[in-house]
C-alpha cells in the first residue's frame, strides 16, 4: 500500500520539490495541500498526479481533515506573504508562529503519522547571545520550541528541515543589484535551485527515518560560498561583469525602508557569527549531505544561467 505524503504549501518554492520528489514514485501517493485547488497552481499539481485538497493554515478543523491517512507530513509555513500584508516583521512572526502551531497540532493529531518534516531555520537569538533577532527564523523558532516542549510524541517523530539561501534570492528587488551591509568574505550557505536541489534531501530524510527523526536537525544545503564568490558566480553564469561594493546597514535600510531592516539583520548575523550560524546552539549534531549521503544536485552555476533578474 502506497504511504501518503502530505505537502503543506504544495504550490510554493519548497513544496514543489518536495512534490517532484515522490510525484513518480509508485511507493507513495502525493497529497498536495493549498488553498485554491482550483487555481493554476492547483490544477498543474493534479495533473501531475498529486490529490489536490483545499485547507487553510489557521483553521486546525481544515488541516486535521486534510492529514487524515498521511503517513508522512511536510510542514513550511511563509513569514513573507504576511510581512508584505501587514507591512510588519513582528505582526508576520506573529502569524507565522501560529499558522505553524496549527499545522504542528494537526500532526500531532493524525493516528497514521510516521514522519514529520518541518521546515525551519536556526535560533539567531540563542546563537548570538541575543545581539540578532531575525525575525523571519524567530517565529519559527518559536514553533520548534512548542514541538520540543509541548508535543512529546510528534517530536518524536519530528526532523527539522533548516533551508538555506535559495539562488533565487537575488531576484529580491533588495538583493538586485547586490546590496549588503557585509564583506565579501561573509559565507552564504545555500540549496541552489531550492526546487530542484530539495528533493534530494526529503527523500534521504525519509528513507533515513531511524537517523533523522526524534527532533534531529538535517542541514539542506548544497555548498557555502563567500558573498563576492556567489555573485561572481552569478555573473560568470550571465555572461556579465559585477563588481561587488559593500555598504552600510544604515544605507541599506534607506535604500530599502521595512525590507532591508529584516534582511539586514540577517546578514549582518551572518557576517558576525560566519560559520557559527548555522549551529544549533544546544550542540545538538546538525546532520549535513555528507552524514546522510545526499547527491545528485543542480550546481549554482546552472541556476544561475537561468534565473532572470
């Protein structure tokens, strides 16, 4: 009998890898999980082969009927959709933090669960001491905490999914032309092509249950390049010349007011705490691509070839 894997946010950057990653296989039965089924988005994922079912984020009624028989559920939630409404970081962590409570419940509650994937970022604020709160990883983090503290039996269950820098990012009107408040020596840790390069993770993820479920971290992530190496490599990629110039965070931020004070913060950590950000603070051992085995990527220069600005 096929197990059914259950994608939140199925239409997104990371749900659509995850959907490729098991779309084919006869082994499991993708489940699809949006909003608007009948949107384009939708219609192309059942076409595919995906059941497409409606459920909203923060109805826990909606998501409970939507998991019922997954044994495998991937769970993503989106600070920006509600950080570009409300025009507020801390009114987006707000919903973000229960959006994927709500979705943690609904596991919680599924009998069939095997295998919990959540996507989520290390803890800025524990690793630097407090200095660097980045929002976008602090409602998350805050998920994590209620997983670890309040739902014993999903924990066990539970990998934690940490997503690094997508090659897309540079589409952000921020980040194009490439302003950072940090030097050129500061390491990106990066996926690539986050939808081609996920899939490869999720599925080690699943075929390795033993090794990284019980509330063990998996680092998804391809290679770390230093800032002036990527973009050097984006432009080698485009048959471009770029020349990479380093500004302040203050000039950031007024270059691009509520934007760069959220991706600012960021970078600076980055910049600061370098490899040491991507830690789990704990100590907890963060199981990489080579602990797993992990291969078959998209290289960064592909990605780049394509990607338009």
């Amino acid at each position: 009998m096929a197990k059914v894997v259950t994608v939140v946010g199925a239409t997104g950057a990371q749900g659509k890898g995850v959907v490729n990653a098991f779309i084919n296989n006869p082994a499991y039965k993708v489940r699809a999980i949006t909003r608007k089924p009948s949107s384009d988005a939708g219609k192309t994922l059942a076409a595919q082969g995906a059941e497409v079912v409606a459920a909203d984020l923060n109805d826990l009624e909606s998501l409970k009927t939507a998991f019922a028989n997954s044994h495998i559920i991937f769970g993503v939630t989106n600070f920006f959709e509600p950080f570009a409404t409300h025009k507020s970081p801390t009114k987006a962590m707000e919903i973000e933090e229960k959006q994927g409570i709500t979705i943690a419940k609904a596991a919680a509650a599924t009998p069939t669960l095997e295998h919990y994937i959540w996507s989520t970022l290390p803890n800025g604020k524990a690793i630097s001491g407090g200095k660097y709160l980045v929002q976008h990883f602090e409602g998350k983090n805050r998920i994590d905490a209620y997983i670890r503290e309040k739902e014993p039996a999903l924990l066990a269950k539970t990998t934690f999914f940490w997503v690094t820098w997508y090659a897309t990012n540079y589409v952000f009107p921020m980040f194009t032309p490439y302003y950072i408040p940090n030097g050129r020596q500061t390491p990106i840790t990066t996926i690539g092509d986050v939808t081609a390069n996920i899939g490869p993770f999720v599925k080690a993820v699943v075929e390795q249950r033993d090794k990284t479920a019980n509330g063990n971290i998996v680092l998804v992530a391809t290679e770390t390049r230093r800032a002036g190496d990527m973009l050097q490599a984006w432009a080698t990629a485009q048959g471009k010349k770029a020349q990479f110039v380093r500004v302040s965070g203050e000039a950031f931020r007024e270059i691009w007011p509520l934007w760069a004070e959220e991706m600012g913060v960021m970078m600076e950590f980055w910049d600061e705490f370098s490899d040491k950000s991507w830690a789990e603070p704990s100590g907890q051992k963060v199981l990489t691509k080579e602990d797993l085995g992990v291969t078959g990527f998209q290289t960064l220069e592909e990605a780049y070839k394509t990607l338009k600005l």
